[in-house]
C-alpha cells in the first residue's frame, strides 16, 4: 500500500492543557482507516489540526508526496482534505445541488450568471458515482438526516477529495441508511479515496475498518489491522483497564405497577399504544427509526399533545398538557439530543443541574447561591461527574459527563418515572458502562425508568421487559425471560410480515 498521509510527533497544547502529546498516525492511499478512543483522548484535535482548524506546536504532516503546510481549512480542502461533521452543515432552504457546489457554480458565458443546466449535471454525476438516488432540484429541508449525511459527502467528493474525515457518521442513522453510507464508503474506496471513521460503535468499525488507531489521553496507544484485534482487546487499549459493564438485569426486582398507557393515539405517529411500567422497572423500547419511540416519550411528557388515550398513575387518571404538569406529576425526561434539548452549554455546569429546581435554593424569594452550589455538588458527587467545579461550562465536558448533567438535572426534581431516549448516543466506551450502571442503581432505588435506545445490547442488558414498536404500534411485548436480539428481531420481522 502506498502511503497518503503521515503524520508524526504531532504535538498541540492549549494553555497548560496537552491536548496531544508526539502523536504519529498515518493513511494508506483507498483504506479505510478506524480510529477509536474516548472522550477526550484527543480525535477531534487531531482532526481539527488535519484539516487546517487548528495549527500543531509541533511535529510533521506529509500529505500525498509533500509536506501539508497549511493554514486554514480553505487550504487543506484545496489540497484534498475533506470532513464530514456529525451534525449536518447544509443549507436547507437550498436544493441538493447548490449544496453540493456551493460558492463554486459554473458561470455562462454572460459573467456573473450561473449555469444552472451545468451544475445539475455536475450534481448528478457526483451522486450516481456514490450511488445516491437523489433529484438534485430536492431541496435538502425535505430530506432525512440520513440523505442529507449523504449530501455532505457528495460535496467533499466534489471538491475532489483524496481524504475523507467521517465523524460519527452513523450516530443518528437506521440499519437500512447505516448499510447505504457504508456502501458509499466501499464506492469511495474502490476509487483510491482514503476514510477516516470515527465512531464510538465498536461493531461498525470492525465491520468497515481496513485498519484501527487507538488513542488516549492525548497519545497514539496504537496502531493494527482489524482482522488482528477483537472488541475486548481495543476496549482495554482505549480505557487502559477491563471495563466493569453493568450486569444483567436479575429477575423479581420490582414492584406494582405505578403508570399505566392505554390506547395512545396521535396523528399517524401513535396508533393506540397500550404498556405498563412497575415501580424500579426498567422498561426498554426498541423499535426501527420512524416505530413511534419518541413520539411516545414526547406524548407522555406533555410536550406533543394526544389525540386520545389515557393515562393512569398510581392508579387514578391524569392529563398531562405540558411538561410542567408532568414534573408536577413525578416524570423526568432526558431527550435524545442533549446539545440542542438537554443543556445550555455556556451555562456551569452546576446551574445546568439545578435549572428546574432553583425555587427549592431561595431564602425570602432571593436565590441562595450557596444552596444552588451545595445542591449542584451533591448530585456531582452523587453521579460522579468529572468537572473542575460547578461553575465550568458543560460544553467543555465529555459527551458522557454532558450527559451525567442532564440526568442529575431531571433527578433534582425527584421523578418517580424518568425516560431516557438513547441514553449513551455519541459517548465512549468507558462513560456508557459508567451510564449503564447508574441506570440499573437508580433502578434498585425505586425510579421506574423507560428507557428508549436503537442499541439491541444495551436493551437486551438492561432491561426488565422490553416495549417493541413499529410504526406507531405495539409490535410485542417481550419479558425478561424471553428477552434477546434474536426475539427482538423476530418481534419487529414478524410484526412486519403481519402488516
């Protein structure tokens, strides 16, 4: 294999921070290259000085024969240098096609008027070389999140990439779109581009990396082909330790039931959803992407209005209109993103905690800032959240200790019921194990948890029955005894086949 990048004794610091420290990490011309590691362990750095974000302290980058030395992302783009963040940066007003070649149209012959028939036929030959089915006129507002990830390649690809950065690119993307992207991902590497894929999903990267890279805590742990590691031998290279994961849920370990659900109905994305939830169960719902699994979490919080339908709490009949009236009524809600729903990221992180509860911290109607504090410490502690203190922004925290905040959050107001919705998206290996655990401890507590998650693993561990959906319906019921991936799969094919 020939070599297209190579970086060595990459170095970067911020203020007395060492964000990496003489990393070496190199690119084979059309591989795919994996790179793992947890929070903090210095990817998106890494990245981010590759790519022209920021300028290394130190060290070398050879890209494609030369010595990469640019300044800025606009350079690292011109030389072949493409990323693909997690979250979409596309124009939605705009069509596909603008998108792909935005502020570099094809210009008629009259200066200053774009050749609007030239671009479509750019646009369509970049998308049938990735075999994507798309009308370049969409506008990309009507698309899915996993069309518009798309889209995002097609426009690396048109500015003639050689290397193409994905992070995370399957965090929010069905089985069915997940299979596309990775499709896409093997057209690219027949053509001799190089990918490098991040992601925390240990499985994907076995499944489509030539190559993986470890990092940790700044340093290059290592570097071998997959065929050569297993899952538990890159988990020990990324946490440096044997993870102690949460148990399997034992039997017999809960109470009464304490909500009841029946025939819950709205608009197309709920169609009579009937369940029961017993006191320090933890209730799973599974279900493909589009089954109704927020939507139902959103009805039950007051945040989407129902059409029908009851609801029973401790055995009498409540209407919840808002979410007001559900934390009045003991829920908490985690949503599934914590970026744009569940923190204020410049705020501290102590306010975060103790945003819902500050009438609880006032003396004479004046907030007690030391209450505030003394409260928001507790659950620090109580949730062990690695932060330097209570007033440091969330958004300088791991994605797992963001996470830790917005659950201590909906704990300060003493939920009875709390509902997760995809409780470890986007966090290492080592801080999901820690959220796991946490799940099943606040459990043996007495707090009755739903908790939504796409993860067939993560469902299967922990949970005491598992609530399966498919479009809108109840698809099955499955206990602890009969619970696996395969009955899982089986619930979902043979709810299909019946439809």
């Amino acid at each position: 294999m020939t070599t297209l990048l190579k970086a060595t004794g990459i170095t970067k610091r911020f203020g007395g921070i060492q964000a990496l420290n003489r990393v070496d990490f190199e690119v084979d011309k059309g591989e795919v290259h994996g790179l793992v590691g947890e929070n903090g362990a210095g990817k998106s750095t890494l990245m981010k000085i590759l790519t022209g974000v920021y300028q290394k302290d130190d060290g070398q980058i050879w890209f494609d024969g030369s010595e990469l030395l640019t300044k800025n992302p606009m350079q690292c783009r011109q030389k072949g240098i493409g990323i693909v963040f997690q979250e979409p940066t596309l124009i939605r007003s705009l069509d596909v096609k603008t998108n792909i070649f935005l502020g570099r149209y094809p210009i008629r012959k009259v200066p200053g008027l774009v050749d609007w028939k030239r671009l479509r036929r750019d646009a369509l030959v970049v998308l049938e070389e990735l075999g994507i089915s798309i009308d370049p006129d969409t506008p990309v507002g009507n698309l899915a999140f996993g069309k518009r990830q798309m889209i995002e390649i097609a426009k690396v690809v048109a500015h003639n990439a050689k290397l193409i950065i994905l992070d995370e690119p399957t965090s929010a993307l069905s089985d069915l779109e997940k299979d596309s992207l990775f499709s896409t991902i093997a057209r690219l590497k027949q053509k001799g581009v190089s990918v490098i894929f991040i992601s925390h999903r240990l499985p994907e990267i076995f499944e489509i990396a030539d190559r993986i890279t470890v990092m940790r805590d700044g340093r290059h742990i290592g570097t071998d082909y997959a065929a050569d590691l297993t899952t538990d031998s890159l988990i020990r290279m990324m946490v440096g330790r044997t993870l102690e994961t949460a148990p399997y849920r034992e039997p017999d370990t809960v109470g009464e039931d304490i909500l009841r659900v029946e025939g819950l109905n709205r608009g197309p994305v709920l169609k009579d959803v009937s369940f029961s939830l017993r006191k320090g169960e933890i209730l799973g719902v599974f279900g493909l992407v589009g089954s109704g699994r927020t939507e139902m979490a959103r009805a039950l919080f007051g945040i989407d209005r129902i059409d029908s339908g009851e609801i029973w709490l401790n055995g009498q009949k409540v209407v919840i209109r808002s979410p007001v009236e559900a934390v009045k009524h003991g829920l908490g809600f985690v949503p599934e993103s914590r970026k744009e729903h569940g923190i204020i990221p410049l705020m501290g992180s102590g306010l975060n905690i103790t945003l819902s509860v500050l009438n609880r911290c006032t003396t004479a109607s004046v907030i007690s800032w030391g209450k505030q504090e003394a409260m928001a410490k507790s659950f620090i502690n109580k949730l062990g959240i690695k932060v330097s203190g209570p007033k440091q922004a969330v958004l300088n925290l791991s994605g797992g200790n963001q996470q830790k905040v917005v659950v201590a959050k909906w704990l300060a107001t003493n939920p009875r019921i709390l509902i997760l919705d995809e409780p470890t998206r986007g966090i290492d290996v080592g801080a999901k194990a820690e959220i796991h655990n946490l799940i099943i401890q606040l459990s043996k507590e007495g707090l009755s948890v739903i908790m939504i998650s796409s993860e067939m693993e993560e469902v299967t561990r922990l949970s005491d029955r598992v609530l399966v959906l498919y479009e809108g319906r109840v698809a099955g019921i499955l206990n602890r005894e009969d619970l696996s991936e395969e009955n899982l799969l089986r619930s979902i094919h043979g709810h299909l086949q019946a439809v």
